[in-house]
C-alpha cells in the first residue's frame, strides 16, 4: 500500500458544506424526523404546542381586558369589563391596579420609592458581585455599604426619612432581604460545618456537624419556622424579643447552610486526595490549605448543585407565607382577596410566577457561564 | 557522607500497620546531608509508604523520626516547619489544577515564607529555567505534558529552597519517551549536592546518582549497600529475584 496522502482541492462553491449536512433542515432531519417514531411524535407535539400556544396567546394578549373605567360613584375601578371577558380573556387591569402592592406590600404607599430603590440596589450588587473583575476585597465594603443603605431605607428614621417600623414592610424587597441574607449568612456557615464534618482529627466538632446536619435536615423548613414564630418567643425573656422577620430569617439561615454544606461536601471529597497531600508536603497550615487550595477546586466542582440549591432556596423563602410574613407571594394572595379582584388571582400568579422566573433563570444563566468560565483553566 | 553536621534524616526502628497489616518493620535508616539514597523493592514492600513517613503524610505507630533532628510528633506547628523544609514530587505530580505554573511555584514561597510576590515570582522563573520550562510560565498544568508536569512539580518543590527532596516513583507515571526528561533533571540535582531520598525502578538512575540503595521487601529494609555492591553482588535471594525481574522488564 502506499503512503496515504490527502491533497485538499478547493473546488469553487464546495466550501460551505451542503445543506443536508449542516443547517437547520439538515438539524431537523437529524433531530426531529429521523425515523418514523420520532416524526409522528414531533408532529404530535408540534399540533399541540400551536393549539394551546395560539389560544393562551388568544387569552393573554388578544381577547384580554388591559384597563378598566373608574366607577364615579365608588371612586374605584369598575371590573364590569373584565367579568364580561372572564373564561376568555385575561384581565390585566387587576396588575395596573395592584402592582405597587403586589411589589412592596403594605408599605406605606408615599414612601414606596424607598423600597423601589432598595430593590434597584438588592439588583444592583448582585449584578456587581457577579462580575468576576469585581471580586476583589473591596466586594465585601460595597456589600456592607449596600446592605447599610438598604436597611436605612426600609426603617428610615434617620436623614428625614419617616420610619417605616419592621411589620409594615413587605413584597419583593421581604422576599430579597431573605434570600440575600440568607444565602450570604448560611454560605460560609456551610463551608465550615462541611470542613468541620470531614475532620479527622477534632472528632468533637466533626460530631457536632454531624448532628447540626442530620437534625435541621431531618425536619421540614415549614416546622423550623413554625418554631421560630411560635415556640422560640415563649423561651426568651419577657422583652426580649426580636422581631419576627429576624427569627425567620435565622431559621432560613439554619436551614440552608445545611443544605449548602453537604453539597460542599460533595466537592470535598471529590478533590483527589493527592491535591491534599501536595498542599500538605508544602507545609501549608490547614486554613492555608483549605483557602487556597482545596475550596477553590471544590467550589468550582460543584456550582451545577450549588446553584441548583440557591434557586431552590430563592423559591422557599416564599414558605414564610405561612407565619404571616409579608413577603412577595404574600402580597400577592392578599392582593387578589380584595373584593373587587377576587375572581382574577390567575393574572397575579402568572405576574409572581414571572418575577420569580426572572431572578432564578439570571442565576442559573448566570452559573452556566461561570462553569464555562472556569473550565477554560481547569483542563485536565 | 559529611559526618561534622547532624544527619539529616533518622529513622530508629519504626513500625506502622494499616489496620491488620504489618508494612513497616523495625526499619532504620539515617541519611546523612548531601547524601543520595535510592529506595527499591517490589509493589506493597512499603518503600512508598518509608517516603511518606519522612514527612509525616503518613503516620507511624512505633519507633522514632527525625528530620533534620527535629522529631515528628502530633505537634502540627512543628510539622508544617520541618514540611516546608522537606520537598516531594509524587508519581502522579500533584500540581493545583486551578493555578498557573507560575502560581504553582510561587503559591508556597509567599503563603508559607512570606516573601513577596515579585521575589516569589523571579525565584520561580529561577527554578522553572533550571527545568527547562520558563516559557510554560502562564500555561495551566493541563496544558502541559507527563514529563513538563513533573518537571514542574520539582520547581515548585524546590522554590521551597528545601534541605531534603523526597521523590515517590516520579517518573512511574510517565510515557518512555518524558522519563529522561525528568531524570536528567534529578540527575543534575544530585549533583548540586541536594540530600535526596528516592522511590524508584530507574536502576539507571540509581547507578548513576545513588550513594546507597535500599531494597525492601514486606515491609522491612532487606539489603543495603552501594549501587555496584547491590547490583553487582546481591546477597539475598529475593534482591537476586527482584532484580531478575526488573532487568526482564526492561
């Protein structure tokens, strides 16, 4: 045989690859039409997905009800409109008339601009933080900046700003507070209890994680908060009590920092036990070599469930619903059990619905293109 | 062997067992500064595990160990003193993934010596220029080669400016063609005079570099002498059976 030589000729017109091989017909026959099975179920799917994509478009957008007239005699919005549409139409006009308190709850309604600022600001550090240029210690003051500003906001008092006391305050900016603080507080409680359980030689401490993991993680969040709102007061001194969104806010904290830890974990013990023994042999403290080596590695290891917890953590703050806490979805439900709007909860649903969407598909956006950041210098 | 100083490593009768198993007998050792010494033997004869004890990555339950007569105890302080003086190249490299090559060999200096970065940085591209890879500076470990890699991990190990290397089958795994790479660095490392304790099957290696060769066997030194009394003359049958084997093998 002789030596195998491949001459590549150009041939005018051959350069792009003909459309059979490439394009979007040639991705449709591969992927949709490649036997019989799989077009009969493409077709299937296709007439569905146009029948009741057209008639949710039909009642969303073309047959619903955007404004209604003020009734002179109430002084209120007349929902004649949307009643006649019902069934058929969506009434939009339940959002142009509760929007402000669907969002910021029953804050007072003059100073709403306060908490519209606070949440400008809750959006505006997360957008900051995720900039890879911005990590950088100064991350850190512009957190507690941020952080001070928003509290300042929201209670007022000072800089002749009304005060605004805790139980008035509610919607996205109750929904936020939770989350970010609780994201931010159970993190680094995570990373150490995580640590603390593979700890060989403090079998004390490894114990105490072990419990502090297995108790929180074996009861569900609704029953800490319950115990929280309702059990904790009655231990704590007359007068001492703090308020009710703080011990909420402490039960999400607990909550997931467990949750958190044990996907650390996971990224633990997934690092090959020679990057240990490297940082060892270079007589790297334990701290050294935890912050510098191992948690790097491990925390890029696992951003897929670290994310995946985050986003879920993010929808759960909405169980404080249930100890009367105002939150975003709270605000919602008592929105719609204003008379007039009763029979129109759908439209607020789809508008909560939306809101939560936006901030947990950013996310996981967000930490798919981290892990495609990362992966560039991590190359095995 | 130069005697005026203190050896640099003392083993006395150590014992170590992994649960049930016995695989570390009664060894002693002492290792004198400058000197070469070459550990040898089959898989599971514990010479990996003799490395390892050197600087404390494993423990041993019974006898003593000095390093450069500091002896190693539970006393981590200590530990992480007498490890940054003692450098290791493993078989499968160990460098950190997430770093550059440079931050590889810079990591150490600074987070363990306090030096400063720009120092740090200059010794690093010392080393890395002694092991012929300063243009690899800014690349990540797995853009690299096997024998790159480990070439690396030598930098790094050394930009420690440590009193003893420790090696573990360095070029176990690597492909033929990156072991002399490697060698003829280590090579040129013995000759400036570096203590070095070696795992190795490199009889070549050992020939050329080696004050003294260790075999074990199950766990106990079984023969030790030089190179040419060791290869030439070997006592035991199970060093004569070793040694046919390996000599097969290559």
């Amino acid at each position: 045989m002789s030596t195998a030589t491949t001459t590549h000729i150009s041939v005018p017109g051959r350069e792009q690859p003909p459309m059979l091989v490439a394009g979007p017909v040639a991705w449709a026959r591969a992927n949709l039409f490649n036997s019989i099975g799989s077009s009969l179920v493409t077709l299937a799917l296709a007439y569905f997905l146009l029948k009741y994509a057209a008639s949710f478009i039909d009642w969303a957008f073309i047959k619903s009800v955007w404004t209604v007239p003020m009734d002179p005699a109430t002084g209120k919005l007349d929902p004649t409109a949307c009643r006649a549409a019902k069934g058929t139409g969506a009434c939009w006009a339940v959002i142009w008339d509760k929007y402000r308190f669907i969002l910021f709850g029953r804050y007072p309604f003059e100073e709403q601009w306060r908490a519209a600022i606070v949440v400008v600001l809750f959006i505006g550090l997360f957008v900051t933080s995720a900039m890879r240029r911005f990590w950088r210690r100064e991350l850190a003051l512009i957190w507690v900046a941020t952080l001070t500003a928003i509290f300042v906001l929201m209670w007022g008092g000072v800089f002749g700003l009304r005060y605004v006391p805790q139980d008035e305050w509610g919607g996205l900016p109750i929904t936020l507070i939770l989350s970010t603080f609780g994201l931010a507080c159970a993190f680094p409680i995570a990373v150490l209890v995580a640590l603390g359980r593979r700890s060989t030689n403090l079998p004390a401490v490894k114990l105490l994680c072990v419990i502090y993991i297995e108790v929180i993680r074996g009861v569900p969040l609704i029953s800490l908060l319950f115990m929280a709102s309702v059990m904790f007061p009655l231990f704590m001194p007359e007068g001492l009590n703090p308020d009710k969104l703080l011990r909420a806010q402490v039960a999400i904290i607990l909550f997931a920092a467990v949750y958190l830890a044990e996907v650390i974990r996971g990224g633990l013990q997934a690092l090959p036990k020679g990057q240990y023994e490297a940082a060892d042999a270079l007589g790297l403290s334990y701290w050294k070599k935890m912050g510098l080596i191992i948690l790097p590695q491990a925390l890029r290891l696992v951003i897929p469930p670290l994310v995946n917890t985050f986003i879920g953590f993010f929808k759960d703050t909405s169980l404080v619903l249930i100890i009367g806490i105002f939150d975003l979805l709270t605000s919602g439900k008592v929105a719609v059990a204003d008379p007039i709007w009763q029979a129109f909860s759908t439209e607020v649903y789809i508008m909560l619905g939306l809101i939560y969407f936006c901030f947990c598909f950013s996310m996981s956006r967000y930490s798919r293109g981290l892990e495609r950041e990362f992966s560039k210098s991590v190359r095995r | 062997m130069s005697n005026d100083t203190q050896p640099a490593i003392v083993l006395e009768k150590v014992n170590k067992w992994f649960g049930q198993l016995h695989v570390l007998r009664d060894v002693s050792l002492t290792v004198g500064t400058g000197e070469k010494v070459v550990v040898c033997g089959p898989s599971g004869s514990g010479k990996s595990t003799l490395i390892r004890c050197i600087n404390r990555l494993e423990t041993h339950q019974e006898g003593r160990i000095l390093v450069d007569g500091t002896e190693l105890t539970d006393d981590t302080r200590a530990l992480d003193t007498i490890r940054s003086e003692v450098g290791m190249v493993f078989q499968s490299f160990n460098l950190f993934p997430h770093l550059t090559i440079l931050e590889n060999c810079t990591l150490a200096p600074i987070w363990v010596r306090k030096m400063p970065k720009v120092e740090a940085d200059a010794l690093a591209m010392e080393f890395l220029t002694r092991v012929k890879i300063p243009e690899q500076a800014l690349k990540y470990p797995g853009q690299l080669s096997g024998g790159q890699q480990q070439r690396v991990a030598i930098a790094r190990a050394l930009c420690m400016r440590p009193k003893i290397m420790l090696f573990d089958e360095p070029t176990s795994a690597l492909d033929p063609e990156m072991i002399k790479e490697v060698l003829d660095t280590m090579i040129e490392l013995a000759e400036s005079g570096m203590t070095m304790v070696c795992v190795t099957h490199e009889m070549g290696f050992a020939r050329q570099v080696a004050d003294r060769v260790l075999f074990m066997d199950q766990g106990e030194v079984v023969e030790s002498g030089t190179p040419v009394e060791m290869f030439e003359r070997p006592q035991t049958d199970r060093l004569k059976l070793f040694l046919s084997q390996i000599l097969r093998g290559h």
